[in-house]
C-alpha cells in the first residue's frame, strides 16, 4: 500500500469570477462558482502497472458498460453527392460494421466478459461515441448515455427470463433523447455524472475533456429531467475544473462520478495522457498494457474534490501506465455509504480494454486528516479479450467510456441466469 505525507499546499484561487445564477438553490453538491480539481495535498504516489488476477470478485455482475463505437464518417449520400467512389465504398464497410458493434453492454461474470445489449428501440444503441452513462433509476433500471456531441439518450433495461426452451436476452426501451448545451467553442463533452443531490433533486453535471495545450475545463450542473432527457437550462450553474497534473498535453477529465454522503460531497476523476494523439506514439495489436511501449503511450490517474470538510481539496488516489482509464464505479459500503473500492475501466485502443478493481483504505494523511485514502494494489482481468471470444467482436472495438450500476433487471443475472 502507499502512504502518502506532504504538507498541503496553499490554496489555489480561481483566475476569474463566474456569477452565479439566479434561482440556484443553496445545495451542498452546488458546482456554481467552484473549482473541482484545486488545492491538491499530499503528494502523488508511484504509477500503477496491470497486476493480471484470475478473476474479479469484486466486480458487481449486472454493471452497465457504454462504448465510444460508431462511425463518424460523412453519410454515404453526401459522399455520392461528392463524386468520392473511393470514401463512399469505405463508409459502407464503416456503416456495416456499425451494425455489430457494441454500444451498450452488461459485465456478466468475474472474468469481466461483456454481453452486448442488441435488442430494442433505444436510441443509444445506435449512438455515434458514447462517452459516458448514469443510472437515474436502479429500481425501475433506467439510465441515460452522453455522446460526445452532447446527445442524451434515456433508456430502460429489461431481461427477459430465459424458458426451456430459448435463452433470456437483454432490451434496451427507448424513453427519451435531447443535448446538453456547452459553452460556445467548447468542444466535445468528455464525461458526465447523475445524482441526486442533498435537496432531493436529480441533477447532471456535465464538462468537456480539456487539454489540448489547455490546463482546465469547464463545468456545468442542472436539474435534470430523465423523461425529456434534458435539464432545466434556467438553472444552469456554472464552474471550473483545472488539471490535477498541470501538464497541458493530458486530458483535464476523462470520466466523473459524484458522491453525496451526509454532509460530504466527493467529485471523483480520473485524468489520462494518450501519447498517441498528443505525441505521435504508436502502438500496435500485438502489444498489451504491459509493453514498455504502452507505459510509455498511456498514462492516468485517480483523484477526487472534497466539499463538506472546510476548505475544499483535492486528493491524488493513484496514478497508472500503460492504459487510459475512461470509466470508473464507486463501490461503496452499504453500512456507512463510504467508497470502498472503484471499479476501473480502460479505453486502450488497439490493445483493447481492462476491467479492474483498485482497493481503497482509509487512512490519515497530510491535509486531509483522518479523512484520506490509501490505495491498494489493483488487479485487472483482459474485458476485450474475454469478451471477444463470447462474442467474436474485434477486442479493440470494446474501448469502454463508462460505467452505470446494475438495476432490478440484473436480479435474474446475479442468480445466474442464461444470455
């Protein structure tokens, strides 16, 4: 385990004012005029590589899984429209193949295999880049998945109990589509988080990826209204999000989570640096996340702002090489609503996709006092690869972007029911 002890640094102001909006409650998990990602105390621990297990136990079966697949190629009648035969033969092949690829999925045992959700009328399962997805609803198993575009897409799961006659399989009903508006120029929406907060309101916090030579993103909250899929855009609270690491070339946030307990309110990240798009590096099928190469390509960390305890601060959890961590889960202790473990998801491109679980203990640290967190060795079985022999989907099309927990639907499932 790894122990981290420094002297908190002294607090980071923000470099301009935002106004907060008129009508804003007086809520805890408030993000109007806040900066998520500031004061970082303690110090940075040592980077992670993959420890490979058997299996994961600590993997709840039934998790929701989002993918970022989908072509964004130009339609095939503007291409026609163009005269380009060459990039009009290649957009059918990317059309087709759009057809079996995944957008939704259900982690279905310890070894992190994925069934991909094929049945139904959602519109998120023909979504171009799905980035990120929530549970609004575990009882009734209703959940809503962001593309990068800012497109929202509200769905129920169902499972359909198998007979002795046919398997069960899994349905994804449509129930409402929308977009989430961004700053003007901002880009697209890397990751986004439902909860409901101290209030009693279910709100969506949204913001976009940073980097690119930029040190800090933006953020944005409202109440959100799953029926319509959108959010009340005359609530609208405005913030920041500034990177952890402070190098430009990695991305501010990559994946989100929010946790409301009592009076403490945790905004959870991760930050990754994808060498490939910023520096040129290449990697190819025949490596994984333990080549020198990938360590050297993909890097990320874990953090979280905590609110609630006077001065806010943010926490470096842990730190990784060799893969990009686009989706984590909180998993939390049912007694006293404290996050236990987080469960890891990779984007690694070519080489595919990990499933992990990084333990957390508590423990005493500089700035934090007995409210800080050591982190334990994570263990990782291969999801792409596992998943593709069940499947027979090309391991480098399952790049998981996010994670939901398992509703009602998945009851069938934990007891072991058949897909």
């Amino acid at each position: 385990k790894q122990r981290r002890h420094a002297k908190p640094s002294a607090p980071q102001p923000p470099k301009h004012h935002t106004p907060v909006p008129m009508g804003v409650c007086a809520s805890k998990t408030s993000t109007a005029d806040t900066l998520i990602g500031g004061r970082v105390v303690g110090t940075t621990p040592p980077p992670f590589g993959v420890t490979w297990a058997d299996r994961l136990i600590d993997a709840p079966i039934g998790t929701v899984v989002c993918f970022d697949n989908g072509s964004k190629k130009k339609s095939m009648m503007s291409l026609a429209l163009e005269g380009d035969a060459k990039k009009l033969r290649e957009n059918v092949g990317a059309k087709l193949l759009d057809n079996i690829l995944p957008r939704i999925g259900i982690i279905w045992n310890e070894l992190g295999v994925v069934k991909p959700v094929t049945h139904g009328n959602a519109s998120a399962l023909d979504a171009i880049d799905l980035e990120c997805i929530s549970q609004v609803s575990g009882s009734d198993s209703v959940y809503v998945a962001t593309s990068s575009n800012g497109q929202t897409h509200v769905f129920k799961l169902y499972y359909t109990q198998p007979t002795c006659m046919d398997f069960g399989f899994l349905y994804a009903e449509h129930v409402a589509q929308s977009k989430l508006p961004s700053p003007p120029g901002a880009g697209e929406i890397e990751a986004t988080s439902v909860f409901t907060n101290d209030l009693g309101s279910i709100q969506m916090l949204w913001t976009g990826r940073g980097g690119q030579q930029m040190k800090e993103s933006w953020t944005r909250q409202a109440p959100f209204d799953y029926m319509t899929g959108s959010v009340d855009e005359s609530k609208i609270e405005i913030g920041r999000m500034v990177g952890v690491t402070g190098n430009p070339k990695w991305r501010t946030a990559s994946s989100m989570q929010v946790h409301v307990n009592g009076p403490i309110v945790e905004f959870w990240f991760t930050s990754v640096y994808d060498g490939t798009e910023v520096d040129g590096k290449v990697l190819t099928s025949e490596m994984d996340q333990t080549s020198p190469e990938a360590k050297a390509a993909f890097k990320s960390v874990l953090a979280k702002t905590t609110f609630g305890l006077g001065p806010s601060y943010t926490d470096i959890i842990a730190q990784y090489e060799g893969f990009k961590i686009e989706a984590i889960l909180l998993l939390k202790d049912p007694g006293d609503n404290k996050v236990k473990a987080v469960l890891l998801g990779t984007d690694d491109e070519i080489m595919g996709s990990l499933l992990g679980v990084q333990p957390l203990q508590e423990a005493k640290v500089a700035g934090m006092g007995n409210f800080g967190l050591d982190a334990g060795t994570p263990k990782f079985v291969n999801l792409a690869e596992n998943s593709m022999y069940e499947t027979f989907i090309p391991k480098s099309k399952f790049g998981t972007s996010g994670f939901a927990p398992a509703g009602s639907f998945a009851t069938a499932i934990i007891n072991g029911a058949r897909v």
